[in-house]
C-alpha cells in the first residue's frame, strides 16, 4: 500500500484504469435537456442530442484516503461510541478520556497538516522543518490513540482505519525527507519562477506522479506549466491504442485519409474516458485535444457558441502572459486577472474559471443548495455558457447606448474551461469595504499634516459621517467602520458610495439594468455588485456596469417576476426556496427607455437561438427565457399606450409622475418608516416586512432607502454606512480656507 498512499490534496490514480483504451465506441443517448445538434457531415441527425459524460471503469480496490479524512473518520467512529456508551459513563473513565484527548489533539493536527500545505510554499525558510514538525506531532498523538484504542467499547472496530493513518504518515515522513534533494533539482536554473513558487502541497503532488526525469520536470516548470498538471501526466500511452483511436475517427468522420499528430493522440488519450463522439465534434470544430478534453471534462457540450473563440486565442497565441493574480471570489467560482502583453500594450482579462460541481442550477432558481440536491442527476452548470449568453445578448439589445455590459469569451486557460472577460478600467462598486483608502489633495494633506486640530477636525468628520475614526495615510485618509467584537478583536462593516438617485442617468441605467436581468433571469445583483466606471465617450460621466452575470437563466423561472415572488411558481425537484434568500430578482418597472423597449420588441425567439441559445444553455433554460421575452414584450406593448411608460429624453426621467413611479418621491418618510421598524433599542423585536418588500421590488428603491436611512441615522449599524468621499474632501478643504478655525466653525462646516 506505501506505493499507492497519497496526501490529503492528490487524486487518486488507478492503474486499473490504463488497462483498457481511454475512449469509447460511438455512444450519443437522447437527452430533452439540451439543445445540441451535431455537426456530422455524413449523417447529420434532426433530434435534439446531449454528449453523455462515461465515467471510468471502478478500479477493485477503493483508492487511498487522505490522511486528515482518515483521522476525521477516527473521530466520529469515536463521537459514535459515546453515543452508545454514554457521556456520563465516559467521563468516570480515565483511559477513555485520554483516547478523547488524543483524538482531538490529532484531527487539529490533521487540519493544521492540510492547511500547512497548502499555504506554506517551497522557498519559505521554514518549510521543511514546519513539515517535519506538524507529521511527528500528527505521528505521536497516533500512537497515544493506538494505545487507549481499547478503552471504550466498539472503537477497535476502527482499528484498520488507524493503522492506515500511521501507514500514511509514515509515508509522508519518508518523501519529506526526500523532499529538499527533489526540491533542489527541480528549482529553475535561473532561481526565479515565472508563478508563484509550488506548496508542499504541490511538490508532494509532483513527487507522487508517475516517473518523470527530474530535469523534464524543471523544464516543464520553468514553461510555467502548473505542478498539477506535471502530477497527473498518465503514463505512456500504446502505440496500437492511438492507431486505433484514429482509425474509428476516420470512419467516424468519413475521411480514410485523417491524420493527426501523434501529441494530439496522447492527450485525447490521456486522463479520463472520451466518448469518440466528443473527440469528432471538437475535430469538425477545430479545437485541439486540450480543448476538447477542457470541455468534456467541464459538462460541457461541445457546440460552436461552447468552443473557445478562435479569434482571441489567436491574438492570445501571439503575446506573452503576465503572472496571474487573483482578484476575487464568489459564491460559485473564482476570479482571476490574466494579462499579456507585447512589450509595448498589455491586453487584460478576468478569468473565471468553470466549476462542473457548482450547484448553480438551484442558485439560478432562487434556491439554496443543501447536501440532497447533490443526489438529483441534472446536467452540469455551465456557469460559462451563462455569462457568454448574457454578453451576446447585450449586444443584440445594443445596451452599449446607456449601459456596460462585461464582453464574455469562452476560452481554455491552463488546460481548465471557462470565460475570460473583458477587464474595465476605473471600476467602482457601490459597496466599498473597510478600511478604505481615499486620496486627498496634496496642499490639503500638507495642512492637515501640519495643523495641530488636524487629529479633532478627522474626529469630528467621522462621526459626522458614521464612521469609526478617519486617519491620515501617505497619501490621502483612510476610513473605517468597525464594531467591537469579544477578546478585543474588531468586525469591519460594509460601507456604501452614495448613489445620486436625482440624475437622470442613473435613473435610466438602473432601470435598463433591471430590464435586462429581467429578461435573463439574474438574481444576485445587489449592492455587491453594482459598479460604475467612467464613461468612454463622455469621461466625466460614469456608467453603470453589469460584470458578475453567472447565476442566471434559471430553467423554473417562466416569468420575469418569479425571482422576487416565490408564490407565484413552486417548481418540483430536489432544492430549497428559503422565504428570505440572499439571491433575488426585482419586479417589472413601470418605465422603461423607448429604445431598449423597441429593442426587446424586435427580438425573437430565432435570435435567441443566433445569440447563442442553442447551445450555452439547457433546453428547458432556453424555454423559460423565451417565456420571460413573450412576458416582457406584452409588458413593454402595454407601456407604450402609456403616455409615461416610454421615455425618451433626460426631462421624462426627471417628471414628478416617472418619480412617483419609481418610488422615489416619499424617501423621507419611508426611511422614516424603515428606521422605526428596523433600528430599534436592543431587545426589542426587528419587524424587517417592509424593508425585505422594498428590495424585493426594486434595487434602485431599496438603495435609495438605505442611504437615506444611513445619512439620517449615521451611528447605525444595520444599514452600510455612507462614504461620501466628495463631502469629506470638501469638509478638509473647507477647514483649511477657514485656516482651522474654532470648533463652531467646524460645526458649520460640517452642516454645509
């Protein structure tokens, strides 16, 4: 077994597995849930068709279990047994209690060994040694277990368990050992590595692969291949399988005369099983092996709107990459900034990355996923595909004339599926975390500097604006909202920009935003994810910016409406819909811009299909889109014999009927209203009724609300606290004029 052991972070590899050819006869099932037409030339089919995704052969023998999933068993076994024994009965036991106090010592020690791995890397002074030092720990409290195993009744039952973790960590200790002698070989020879240096983790993974020379290692490294992808080379793939592999794709494709080059053959190969219907679809689409086998192992279907744009990785083959840097993370994957360049322009991208195992399919429908909705057999999430769609989609619906919407391209990065999209300069969220960092004008700053009332003056604007304390940085000021925790600690809280809600373009934007993620069924644009960013065309104008469009095109969502009214349609299968849910969708606003409306009256259901509807998303996803368009349109054909649904010019935006319509004409009062009922003295029962009907009915509502709220009362905590940079540089600025004046004059400043 010390062969096939393996550290809590590397895959199982079977060599059962290479036995036998790693593709599979033509096999293509019927599947209502995708609309996917092949593109055979010989025998093109008229059925709608799903590639179904073959799993390889079991291997006999269960693979190897990580050691922290062992030690993690070893202790429920034991929760188990006090179950039946007893707690009080355990307590008068001495010896039992020491196998308790062993346990817990080794799971903190197993979870200390996972996360040790995974952040510690290889050129920290102190890696081999932190290593060495966690595994004798994990190894000794091991042996304590080992001896008191007898002292509770059932707990030798694990007795195999256990002496596959000392096994394991006996293991691990001898290629730690070895670890600095492969470490040294494989370091690149100019001592710098063009990513971040490899983890243990990473090197353990590499050690365990299949033999590879040392130097073929470095060189693969020092490409800037990732330590993952070196682990799980397979190994040498037969001569007489890649022969036969392309004979059944020359019958495949009806072209006796196919040949492919023999790297191709090895990676279609190589890995998990391909259908020999996926390998002649990404043939007759002109992808490589990579990308074929990108997509299959995504669940992905292979489709000419799925596959990779030829024109951005032709323009990507030619430029150098700059190193990665991850620049966030959502509920569903992460977002990664990719750069290349020339030499002269860098060209940046946000990559993110597709997730198969995502549970998207019940976010998209408003629902939470929990651990049974694993167990339903659904097609795999497509997180790509749905951030593509919206892209196309925006640019049939020609937003670009109020509004920005993030290109999407499908692409094949470092062997992994997913969207690369456009990256926009000087983007701004709406909800800003703290602390934040503000510049400030470099004669202000020298005053502020040099005053001696600079400290009071800070003072005095932070808890005018709610702010826990205001000081000065370098470069500018730094704001903070923060509350005090137990033990000393501090929780920084959200704040929020203020939204002119006066404007009529930002009144404008917010609704062709809302009508579009109507139309594609989002439900996670909140705070968190409204943006804006100075205009191209205009740039002391900024525009609102949609960016995060993954969790759309819900397949229960059949009118527009079905996200913030979970009344209105209760769909069957395996998910929760919580009566108050982090994802939500808005209502139907009762304006709407007279060219996004003639717009969406133009579109039909072959458009869809044009835009990418054939096959970035499922079937029945693509039925409750078109079913949400025919709703929006008879919504838009009533509007327009509405003397205030159609506006066309910045003074319809500004009327007293379209501000009424939007809610916006009672803001004081309703935040009144909201305050009493929300901001209550502790103790007191929160009635949240009304502010959970305002989100749910409209964003550019409940954001007005919240900062009316927030600039009324600025020591709450319930809503962000607003961060008016503009005012607080004036405030500054205004002070200096005043050349510090007395307190009163501070309190004048502040009520200007």
């Amino acid at each position: 077994m010390g062969t096939h052991l393996t550290p809590c972070f590397t895959p199982p590899v079977s060599d059962r597995q290479l036995e036998h050819p790693n593709w599979q006869p033509a096999r293509v099932q019927l599947h209502p849930n995708r609309l996917h037409i092949r593109l055979d030339v010989p025998k093109p089919p008229t059925q709608r068709r799903r590639l179904e995704r073959l799993e390889p052969v079991p291997p006999d023998l269960p693979p190897p279990r990580p050691v922290h999933e062992i030690v993690q068993g070893l202790a429920r076994h034991f929760d188990a047994c006090v179950g039946r024994v007893g707690a009080l009965r355990l307590s008068k036991h001495h010896s039992a209690a020491e196998l308790r106090t062993a346990l817990t010592y080794a799971r903190e020690a197993a979870k200390s060994w996972v996360r040790l791995c995974n952040q510690l890397c290889i050129d920290h002074p102190d890696a081999m040694t932190s290593v060495q030092k966690v595994l004798n720990f994990l190894q000794a409290r091991l042996e304590e277990v080992q001896h008191h195993a007898g002292a509770l009744a059932g707990f030798k039952e694990a007795r195999s368990d256990l002496q596959a973790a000392q096994q394991a960590i006996m293991a691990l200790q001898d290629q730690a050992s070895r670890m600095p002698a492969y470490t040294t070989s494989v370091w690149p020879a100019d001592g710098s590595w063009d990513r971040q240096p490899p983890s243990v983790a990473d090197v353990l993974m590499m050690m365990q692969a299949p033999a590879q020379d040392l130097s073929t290692v470095r060189a693969r490294l020092e490409d800037g291949q990732r330590p993952m992808d070196i682990a799980s080379t397979p190994s040498p793939v037969k001569l007489d399988d890649m022969q036969q592999l392309q004979g059944h794709l020359a019958q495949q494709l009806g072209k006796p005369d196919l040949g492919l080059p023999m790297t191709e053959l090895q990676v279609l190969l190589a890995g998990p099983t391909l259908p020999i219907d996926a390998i002649a679809q990404g043939l007759l689409l002109g992808l490589s092996a990579t990308e074929t086998r990108a997509l299959f192992e995504a669940g992905v279907p292979i489709h000419p709107h799925t596959a990779p744009d030829r024109q951005l990785r032709q323009q990507l083959q030619q430029l150098k990459p700059v190193p990665v840097q991850q620049v966030g993370q959502g509920m569903v994957n992460n977002v990664h900034l990719h750069r290349w360049t020339d030499g002269v322009q860098t060209w940046s991208y946000t990559w993110r990355p597709e997730r198969p195992d995502a549970e998207a399919d019940a976010m998209t429908d408003c629902g939470i996923p929990m651990r049974a909705a694993t167990e339903w057999d659904r097609p795999g999430p497509n997180l790509t595909g749905r951030q593509v769609l919206t892209s196309l989609l925006a640019e049939r619906l020609q937003l670009e004339r109020h509004i920005t919407v993030a290109k999407s391209w499908p692409a094949v990065i470092d062997s992994t599926y997913g969207s690369l999209n456009e990256f926009v300069p000087g983007l701004q969220k709406l909800l800003v975390h703290s602390p934040h960092d503000m510049a400030l004008d470099n004669d202000d700053l020298q005053w502020l500097r040099s005053w001696a009332e600079g400290p009071t003056l800070l003072a005095d604007i932070a808890r005018w604006q709610g702010l826990t304390r205001l000081e000065l940085t370098a470069t500018g000021l730094r704001a903070e909202k923060c509350v005090p925790q137990p033990g000393g600690a501090t929780f920084h809280l959200p704040m929020v920009r203020p939204l002119d809600v006066k404007q009529p373009q930002v009144r404008c934007q917010m609704v062709v935003a809302v009508w579009f993620h109507l139309l594609t069924g989002q439900v996670d644009w909140n705070a968190g994810n409204v943006a804006f960013a100075p205009d191209p065309t205009v740039p002391e104008q900024h525009r609102l910016v949609l960016f995060d469009n993954d969790l759309a095109f819900g397949r229960f969502l059949m009118h527009p409406e079905d996200a913030c009214n979970p009344l209105r349609h209760q769909p069957d299968g395996p998910r929760v819909r919580p009566p108050r849910s982090a994802l939500h969708g808005t209502r139907i606003p009762p304006v709407i811009p007279a060219d996004l409306a003639e717009s969406l009256l133009a579109v039909t259901a072959r458009d869809l299909l044009d835009c990418g509807g054939a096959g970035l998303i499922s079937l029945p996803e693509f039925t409750a889109l078109h079913s949400r368009l025919r709703h929006l349109q008879a919504r838009v054909r009533e509007l327009r014999q509405d003397p205030h649904g159609w506006l066309r010019t910045d003074g319809d935006w500004l009327t007293p009927e379209t501000t009424r319509r939007l809610g916006l004409d009672d803001l004081p009062a309703l935040a009144d209203e909201v305050a009493r009922t929300v901001l209550q003295p502790p103790g007191r029962r929160v009635d949240d009724t009304l502010l959970r009907e305002i989100e749910s009915s409209s964003l550019l509502r409940a954001l007005a609300v919240a900062q009316e709220v927030a600039r009324r009362h600025p020591q709450q905590d319930w809503f962000p606290t607003l961060l008016d940079e503009t005012a607080i540089r004036s405030a500054v600025h205004q002070a200096r004029t005043f050349q510090g004046g007395s307190g009163s004059l501070t309190a004048e400043i502040m009520n200007s």
